[in-house]
C-alpha cells in the first residue's frame, strides 16, 4: 500500500475487542509494509553494526604494517557507507508509509463508524473524546505501527552483534552480551508511572477539548449572558492541569532517556577497562579491542529504538484503547441480528396479518408503531407525541430510527414499521424509510445548495422544502453576505455559527424535508423559533408531508394543534390520544406538560373540575 493508493477501498473489520487486539490487527493489515521497512532497516543497522569490524581490521592493518589489509578495509567500509544511507533513506520513506496508512486507516474507520451510529454515537461517547480519537490518537497510534518494524531490526542488530563479539573475541564479548540485556530491560521498572502519567495527562487534555469545544458551540449564548469570563477562567484552569500533567509526564520520559544514555556509559567504561588489562596481558590484540570498544559505542543507536518502542507503546495503548472503544460500538439488534432479503416478517402488534414479503426487500412500509410504549404513528398522518420528559422523547427518537435500545438493561422490543423489525432490518434500509432530526441537528460548513445536497427521493424540491420551513429570511441573511446572486451558493460557516438558533433549525428541517423519506421522526424542530414562524413551519410541514408519515416530539401548542393526531406518553407509555383541544380538557397531566402548569395551578384547576362535577351532579 503507497499512500498515493489512499484512501483504503476498504479499510476491513477491525478487532476492537482491546486497545492491543487492535494494535495487533492494525500490525497484520500493514504487514507488506512493515516487511519492506524491516528489510531496510535490516540493511541499515546491519551495515552500521559491521563497521566496528571493520575499524578493527583497518586499525590493525596500521599496526602491522599491511597496507592490502588496510585497502580492503577502507572498501568495504565505503560499501558499508553507502549502504548506511541508501538503507536509511528507504527505511524513513518506508517507515513513514507505513505511519500515515495505518493512521489513514484508523480515521476511514472512524469515518464509517460515526456515518453508521450518527447521532448516537455522541449519546454513548463524549464529544471531546471523539475529537481526541480521531485527531491526536490516530497519530500516536500510527507511530507504534511504524515504529515496530524499526524497534525490530534494531533488535536483531543488537542480538547479532552481541553473538558476533562472543564469536570474534570471547573474553569482552561475554561481558557485552551480559550488559545488553540489562541495558535494554533496565528501563522496564520505570514504565508503569511514566504510562500512568501520560494517561493523566491524555485524560486532561481531553476533558480541556472537550471544554473548548462545548464553549465555542454555545458561544452566542455565553455572550448573550455575560458568561464568556466563566468559560475563559474555566478552560485556564484546565489548561494548567494539562502543563502540569505533561510537565510531570515529561519529567518521567526525561529520566528514562537518562538511563538509556547513563547505563551504556557504564558498560563502555567496563569495557574500556577489562579489555585494556587484557590487551596489558596480551590476550587481544588492538585491533580487536578498538573493535569492541566500537561495536559497545555503537550498540547506543539500536538501543535507542528500545525506549522509542516503550514509548510509542505506552503512548499508542490508550490511544488504541479509546479507538477500540469507539469502534466496538455496534448499532444495537436484538438476539436475531439484522434481518436479511430471505427472512420472512410475520405481523406483530397492531399489523399482525400483513403481507409478509420475501426475496428482495423492499423499503418498508406501513405503520409506524412501537411496543415498548405503546405508541403507533399510522402511515400517511401527522403524528404529535408529547413526553414530560425531554430525555425519554430523545431515546424514543432513537428508537423509532432503528437504533434499540435498554431500560434498566432490559432489552426493550423493536420498533416495526409495517409488521418489520427496524432494528433488525439492514442499516441502509432501515434510514431509507425512516429519517430521524434529533433537537440538535449539525450544519456542515458550505455552500447552502451543498448542505441541501442530500440522498433524498426526488419528490421534493430545495425551494419547496425551504419555504416549508420558512427559510425566507435565513436566505437573506446568508446572501448578505454572499457575492452571488443566488442564495443556494451562499457560504454557511461551520455548524451554521453565523446564524441564530431559529435559522439553523429551519435549515436542518429544510434538508430533512428534502429527503422525503417513508417516516419522518422530528424532535423538537421548532423549540429556537418564535411562535408566529412556529405556526407557519407546521403548516408548511403538514402541506409538504400530506400522505407521509409524520412523527413530531414536541411540546409545543402550535404544532400539536396542527396535528392530526396526537399521543401523550406517561412514565414511558402511552396515556391518552386524541386531538390537542380535546386533549387539553379531557387529560390534566397532557395539559400540564403542554401548558407548563406548576403543581398550583394543576391541583386548582382539579379542585375546580371537581366543583363543576358536583354542580352538573345536584
């Protein structure tokens, strides 16, 4: 793989069972590259590690006098050297090859991950989280990939030359294979608290991510009341506990690295000294200890890689962890998994007896209803729901789009959508006929025709859906500051920033309508627009979606009134349907959530019916 072949045609299945089960998956999907980076790195460490030899030779070719000796010597040193650098070179180009496709195919998994969880995966991970994985996370992870092709033929350097001096002169060789070892693992004791520190430190820098981006989303609002100052001092501080968890950190990598530098002084001057009392006695000759003596100052280089890979590793582990984590996160099936084109679906609930379809399968059609509430939304109709709870109207939003869902880790039944299972449906299917807009809907940065170009069914048109959704004065605003004429290529900043609460919802809503789908979930599409916007988005919505299934969660007296029918949800079941007006009178609890009556007045106006029922009586 070459990184102009980027990106993967498919980045594969990843083993998320652990952060190092994916280290290990990554390793053996990059294993033609990391071959070629051994092979280099091979030649590389291998010419440098025949060198010392060679001085050897050439050292003592100038003791006796031998000039072809010496010739000979200074040749292949020359070959060495300029297999020293063609090794190095290709061992880089490869190295970094092998860093930027692993990270490359870490961030495609990412990308396919959040396109199939959407809005749920920020309901199971934090935002700053997710940020930290797939920005600063798929870079450490991308080092240990490279890095273990180089950490592994410096390895072999050191092992062949320490059997290499046990061979050539044993009286020092058995001194430096019994050094190289303690070099190499001395370090081991002291990577627990460095990792434990560096995992502090990534903890922190994530909760500050995770700040700075939650300030600047709601920065309009923060303005608006003053609390820009609170938010200032509030990511100073967390800014401080991250200096201070990476100074600490560094503090531990500084002292690994002076044990890498001190201990191999220790084994030279050990060296130095038993070889000098050898050579004084005449049992080596120069030559051979000036070829110890290099072979010992050379061994520093391949060591080095050996704090790089427990560095990398230490680094790359919880990095890999959270990405692991990420990337385990399945779109909840019950026990059957998803549904295939042979499966034959047998009515359930309320459409029990309909067709039953097999071979190819179609979008699903039908009504929208869910056992586990009770809740059933009839095709073609405009269907209110109202929950006392905003939490509870968000997991059933969820829910009706496919995704299951637990209660007290109690699997709760699928939603079915004409007799079928949503949740055990294929994915691509399943947001085929149901399209759910959660109550904070992103805007992507671009042209506005761009954020409109979206899968959709064709029926519905970009002016349609935007005056609908009563987008007229969000286009002028955007063409204000466009030199076009035509709003559709007006720029929208990032997340819609530049404009108000009201205006990016109308513009989500706007793209949701334009994709016509089978069901159309929305929650709270309304709750940033004022009332008299508010009456003509649920007119224009009910026009635009006559003879499709609609689903709003809403509180609002505006939309529920335009409903066609509308369902109050108690403590997760349905309690009443009917029409709003009918409603607000016959349900007290319905007319407390939809009205905001506070506990007085609730019981009031009961002591009031209950007066009336006494009169109507005598």
């Amino acid at each position: 793989m070459q990184i102009r072949d980027l990106p993967f045609t498919d980045p594969g299945m990843p083993d998320a069972r652990s952060g190092p089960h994916f280290l290990r998956w990554l390793g053996r999907n990059q294993l033609d590259g990391q071959l070629k980076s051994l092979a280099w790195g091979i030649l590389h460490f291998g010419s440098i590690a025949v060198l010392p030899y060679l001085v050897g030779l050439a050292v003592q070719a100038v003791v006796d006098r031998s000039g072809g000796r010496l010739a000979v010597a200074g040749g292949v040193m020359a070959l060495c050297g300029i297999a020293i650098a063609l090794g190095d070179t290709m061992l880089h180009r490869t190295a970094v090859t092998n860093w930027i496709t692993a990270a490359a195919r870490v961030q495609q998994l990412l990308a396919r991950k959040t396109a199939q969880l959407g809005s749920a995966l920020t309901r199971r991970v934090a935002a700053g989280e997710v940020v930290a994985v797939s920005t600063g996370d798929v870079e450490k992870i991308g080092w240990f990939v490279e890095a273990i092709s180089r950490f592994t033929a410096a390895a072999l350097t050191v092992v062949f030359v320490c059997v290499g001096l046990v061979v050539y002169q044993p009286a020092l060789g058995v001194v430096v294979a019994v050094g190289v070892p303690v070099l190499a693992l001395a370090v081991l004791p002291l990577l627990p608290r460095a990792t434990r520190r560096a995992d502090h430190q990534r903890e922190k820098a994530g909760r500050a991510t995770e700040l700075a981006s939650d300030t600047v989303a709601g920065l309009r609002v923060l303005r608006g009341i003053g609390g820009e100052d609170l938010f200032l001092d509030r990511y100073r501080r967390a800014s401080q506990e991250v200096r201070t968890a990476a100074v600490r950190s560094a503090r531990m990598w500084a002292a690994i690295s002076a044990v890498q530098v001190l201990l191999p002084g220790l084994l030279l001057i050990v060296v130095v000294w038993h070889g000098v009392n050898l050579a004084r006695e005449g049992r080596i000759t120069i030559g051979e200890l000036v070829t110890v003596y290099s072979a010992v100052t050379m061994l520093t280089y391949p060591l080095r890689h050996f704090e790089e890979i427990a560095m990398a590793y230490s680094f790359s582990r919880p990095s890999a962890k959270r990405a692991a984590r990420v990337l385990s996160l399945q779109r909840t099936t019950h026990a059957g998994g998803e549904r295939t084109a042979s499966t034959e679906y047998a009515g359930v609930g309320p459409h029990a007896g309909a067709p039953t379809p097999t071979g190819d399968l179609p979008t699903p059609t039908g009504d929208l209803y869910d056992p586990a509430t009770g809740l059933l939304a009839p095709s073609g109709r405009l269907t209110a729901v109202v929950c006392g709870d905003p939490d509870e109207a968000g997991r059933l939003a969820e829910r009706l789009g496919g995704h299951a869902a637990f209660d007290d880790a109690q699997e709760l039944p699928s939603v079915l959508l004409g007799g079928v299972p949503l949740d055990e449906t294929a994915l691509a299917t399943a947001r085929t006929a149901v399209l759910v807009q959660d109550k904070d809907p992103v805007l992507l940065s671009g042209t506005l025709r761009g954020l409109l170009d979206v899968p959709a069914s064709g029926a519905v048109s970009a002016d349609e859906a935007l005056d609908a959704a009563q987008c007229a004065d969000v286009l002028d605003a955007l063409a204000q500051g466009s030199v076009s004429e035509d709003p559709l290529d007006a720029h929208v900043t990032e997340r819609g920033r530049s404009l108000s609460g009201g205006q990016r919802q109308r513009l989500a809503l706007a793209r949701s309508l334009i994709t016509d789908p089978e069901v159309l979930v929305l929650d709270e599409p309304t709750s940033a627009v004022d009332s008299h916007t508010e009456a003509r988005v649920a007119d224009g919505v009910k026009g635009l979606r006559k003879g499709r299934t609609t689903v709003v969660l809403t509180s609002s007296p505006l939309l529920l009134d335009r409903a066609e029918r509308v369902v109050f949800l108690h403590e997760g079941e349905v309690a009443a349907v009917g029409v709003h007006r009918d409603l607000v009178h016959s349900e007290p609890r319905y007319r407390a959530v939809v009205t905001r009556e506070t506990d007085e007045e609730q019981a009031s106006v009961n002591l009031t019916d209950i007066k009336i029922d006494i009169e109507e009586t005598a």
